[in-house]
C-alpha cells in the first residue's frame, strides 16, 4: 500500500461507509476491507479501491 493517493485514513472511510471507526477496523481484519497500517505514523489506511467496491456492493445488495 504504498501509493498515497490511493488509500484514505480508517475515519474517512468510517465517514464514506457509514459504520462506524471499529466496525472499519473489523472489516480490515476479516478482508472485507483491504488496508495496513502506516509504519511511519502508525495511522492506518483502507485503500481507496476497497472502500468503492464496499460502497458499490452496499449499493447492489439494496437495489436487489
């Protein structure tokens, strides 16, 4: 994960998903999510691919 521009902070994508700062963390944790943590900061990131393709299968799962 190292392209900058292609992850979000784990409370940004809180915000996007609607869930909450654990339930991200959660999702890191079983693959729902796709992510790492930071080794400089310590901050960790979900990338910005996995958090579309959550949004998008949030999405498909309440249009059916």
């Amino acid at each position: 994960m190292d392209d900058l521009d292609n992850r979000v902070l784990v409370q940004e994508a809180a915000i996007e998903l609607g869930l909450s700062r654990e339930s991200v963390m959660r999702r890191l944790a079983t693959d729902e999510l796709e992510g790492a943590k930071d080794r400089l900061s310590g901050r960790w990131y979900v990338t910005r691919e996995s958090v579309d393709r959550y949004l998008a299968q949030q999405q498909a799962a309440a249009a059916s």
